[in-house]
C-alpha cells in the first residue's frame, strides 16, 4: 500500500480535464489501458512507485494529487523517487531484505547503504536518516525525552517490558528470566548476573540463543530482540489489532492477518489483547451495534 492517498475519481477527472484516454495515461506511465481503469474505478491502486509518474503525467504536484499525512518515512522517499524495493536493492548491491527491514522498522540500514540511497533518493543523507527514525517510530521533531524511551539495546528492551508490559501482574525477577532462558535453550547459557549486566547496561550483546531465550521469558516476539528493533513495532500491532474493535463480535478478536511470522502476535499477546478488548467493549456502548 502506497504511503499516498490515492483517489482513482480524482485521477479521473483530472485526466478528462486534459483530454487523455486512459490508453494515453497508461502509456505515459508504462501500464495498461485497462490497469487504469481499474485505479479510476477503485477496483485497484498504483504500487507507490508510479504515483510520481502519474503526477507527472497529469501535470499535477504531487502533494497536491496524493497527499500523505506526517513526515516522509523511508517507504515514501523510495516511492517519491520512482523507484520499486528491487531497484532499491540493485543501488546498494543487495537483496531486497535490507531495504524491506529499514521501511518496515525491523533492522536499520547499514551505514554503507546511506549515502547511495540518499542520492538515488534524491536527498541528503540526513534527510533519509530522520525518515528511517520515521520508520522505526521516532519522529524526528520528538524531544529528547521521547526519542529517549524509544529502547535499541537488548538491556533497555528488558526493562522497557518489565515497567509496561506487566501491569497488574507479578513482574519476573532476573531469577526467573535466567531459568526460562536456559530452560528454552536446553542448557545453561546464561546466569542471573548476566542478565543484570544486560538490564544495567554493562553488557550491551548477546548471542542468538539468548535472545531468543529472552523472548520467550518476557513472551514477545523474537525478532523484538534482534539488533535495532523497536518496542514500537509491538505497540503499533497493539494499535493495529485495536482497529478491529469496530467489527468486534462476542468480545473476542478472532484473529489478525498475519504480515509474516516474525511479526505475528503469540498466543499470550493476543489473550492479552482480547482481555482489553472486553475491558474496552463495556467503556464503548456503540462498539456492540457493529458496523
């Protein structure tokens, strides 16, 4: 989904206003005939890619044809350019991978990548820096308290859990981390000193199996724990599974489309999710009038 709003009526009348048939459109920005029929008839949207293309071709602004809310994240400058994760990826000698985890906030791009995306994309290196935060959750114009909270190494992603994931209940001691981080393992692999050296920040790494140990003992999903993922990648699944309130029915959330398996919620996360929805449904008397 493109980071623009698209209106497919908007395109339409703008191009009639320039007399173009859609065959003419479609051959301005390499598709077909019937592929802009389709747009203009919101039966399907352009890849974000085009949408410059299109603009162009309708000798329109493209902020004025497909606005976009908030400040650019990586997604956007990549579209803006004109150019598709493939292209991206050839920039920078690589699969797609590191460009799909910068744009969707689950690993930062290597400082190698920066400056030949950042001319690809037309824009300083630190402009796309700042939209990478914006990627991650950290908008750059936030104070230096909120870019703060937002936790990077694996010491301040446990704490971070510990002091909000764990309302009302019993918080788990290091004691406990440690047994089910080896318990996942299947070995001893970690004691209750290393994982205070994470928490205190005397440590700042840990191998693989540790981290997925982690994961298991404050039950989020592992690839929370991997290098540069950010707690607000939990947050917005939060928020994503809270936009289904709406169609709720029997106060349960039945299920989530799954975005892939490192980001799917666990079984306990979702428990969770629909204890608050319960909570939530009797707070909001019109959520049970449905649609």
């Amino acid at each position: 989904m493109s980071p623009r709003q698209f209106d497919g009526r908007r395109v339409r009348s703008v191009r009639r206003g320039m007399d173009l048939s859609q065959g003419e459109l479609g051959a301005k920005v390499g598709v077909s005939s019937a592929a802009v029929a389709r747009w203009e008839n919101g039966d399907d949207h352009p890849k974000g890619e085009k949408l410059p293309a299109i603009a162009a071709a309708l000798g329109q602004p493209l902020d004025d044809l497909f606005p976009h809310d908030g400040p650019p994240d990586l997604q956007l400058l990549r579209c803006d350019a004109g150019l598709s994760v493939a292209q991206a990826a050839a920039i920078i000698g690589a699969s797609r991978v590191p460009v799909s985890n910068a744009e969707s906030g689950r690993r930062r791009l290597n400082d190698a990548y920066v400056p030949p995306l950042a001319k690809a994309y037309r824009v300083t290196e630190a402009v796309l820096l700042a939209a990478q935060d914006c990627s991650f959750g950290i908008r750059s114009g936030a104070s230096p308290d909120q870019q703060a909270s937002a936790p990077r190494t694996i010491g301040e992603k446990i704490n971070y859990l510990l002091e909000h994931g764990y309302v009302g209940q019993e918080v788990p001691s290091d004691e406990e981390i440690a047994r089910v981080v080896n318990d996942h393992a299947g070995g001893p692999v970690v004691t209750v000193e290393d994982i205070v050296a994470l928490r205190t920040g005397a440590t700042t790494d840990a191998p693989e199996v540790v981290r997925a140990g982690l994961a298991e003992a404050l039950q989020v999903d592992a690839a929370l724990f991997q290098d540069d993922a950010e707690v607000s990648q939990s947050a917005r699944e939060f928020l994503e599974a809270i936009r289904f309130l709406g169609s709720i029915q029997r106060g349960q959330i039945l299920g989530l489309a799954a975005r892939g398996q490192s980001e799917g919620l666990s079984a306990e996360m979702m428990a969770k999710i629909n204890d608050l929805v319960g909570e939530l449904k009797h707070k909001l008397p019109e959520a049970q009038d449905g649609d």
